[in-house]
C-alpha cells in the first residue's frame, strides 16, 4: 500500500492572514505531494512501504542502503507535513490547556517557548524544521535540517514548524521572523494537546 497526502482538512484560505491560500495550495498540493510521490518510488519493490510513517523513518537501518537517502528525505517530508497541517487546523484552542500547559510552565511559559522556538527557526541555516517535543512529562525545544523528523532520533514532535522558503517566501519573502511571529497564531492547541497525551513520555 503506498503513502498518500491527507486532505487538509480545511480551505487553503483558512489560516489567512497569517499564512496566504496561494503558499498553502502549493505547499500541500505541490511539495507534499513530490515527497510522497519520490518516497513512493523509492520504496517499490523494498516490501517495507506498509507500515505507518513513523515507524519507517524511526527505524531508517531497515531500508537498502541505496533507498535510505531518498527515504529519509522524502518520507521525513510527509510525515513532517502531516503533522503540520494537523496542528494548523482551524477552530481549535488558542492557548495550551491541560498537560501540555504544564509541560510548558516548565520550560518557563509559553512567550518563553515560543520565543525559543522562534530562535530555534531562525537559527536553522538553509532549510528545515524547529520542534516542540515531548520529554517525559515535559517539553524539549529542537531543529533539524533538511526533512529530518525528531522520530528519527527516537523523540515525539507535538509541534513543528516549517522554516523552509517554500513555506513562507510568497508572503513573507527573506523575513523568516516575521512568518515565525505570525505562525503562532495559527496553532490549534487542542490538537498539540492530544499530540502531547498520546506521546510516549
Ligand atoms: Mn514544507
């Protein structure tokens, strides 16, 4: 069975102002779907394309050794951008409540993590991703390059943003910390939260 995009979910103008229905048409219709598409070609006739995203990428050694770049590109790609969309939705809670507030007390608060995070994005040379994760009953704040997944170092993102240009450049252009300032303001907390309660501590 191959991989697929998921459906958003919502309108691509859906997260207006903040994130423009143009970048979100392409960036789901377009970037998502070449990941799945190359991660989809890279893995015929391997006989380990069944099996859920995470698993796969958590555990990288199982593909041939001629496979596994573009496997962990493009299948860190898709399941980095699911989870993006997810934690997008529109309508949910615009602040954390329940475990996940406390997670984030003790980092210091969320201005503190989201400034942190924020950091984290801007930091992140060229492309890639700044994390919330969970740690035991906490949080860790992280990056990674490229389409690398915390799950392949073994850890559960609840929340991810995307720094690549493609995510930002038609709005936003060269001023990844305006995009970053503005992101926050689409987060759906309800589905962080569950992210959070369904993580392996
Ligand atoms: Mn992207």
């Amino acid at each position: 069975m191959a991989y697929s995009v998921p459906d958003l979910g919502y309108a691509f103008d859906a997260l207006e102002p903040h994130i423009d229905a143009k970048t979100m048409e392409i960036h789901h219709d377009k970037h998502h779907a070449a990941y799945v598409t190359n991660l989809n070609a890279a893995l015929e006739d391997t006989g380990i394309g069944d099996q859920p995203i995470e698993q796969l990428i958590a555990n990288l050694d199982q593909v041939p050794d001629d496979k596994r770049t573009a496997v962990r590109n493009n299948g860190g790609g898709h399941a980095n951008h699911t989870l993006f969309w997810e934690i997008m939705a529109p309508g949910g809670a615009s602040e954390p409540s329940g475990a996940v507030a406390s997670a984030i007390e003790g980092l210091g608060g969320l201005d503190t993590v989201k400034e942190a995070v924020n950091d984290a994005g801007v930091k992140r040379f060229g492309s890639g991703w700044a994390w919330v994760v969970r740690a035991g009953d906490g949080v860790e704040i992280t990056s990674t390059p490229n389409q690398d997944s915390p799950v392949m170092d073994g850890k559960t993102p609840i929340l991810g943003i995307d720094v690549w240009e493609h995510a930002y450049y038609l709005n936003y252009q060269n001023r990844r910390p305006d995009y970053l300032a503005a992101w926050w303001n689409v987060v759906n907390w309800d589905v962080v939260g569950a992210k959070f309660d369904a993580a392996k501590g």
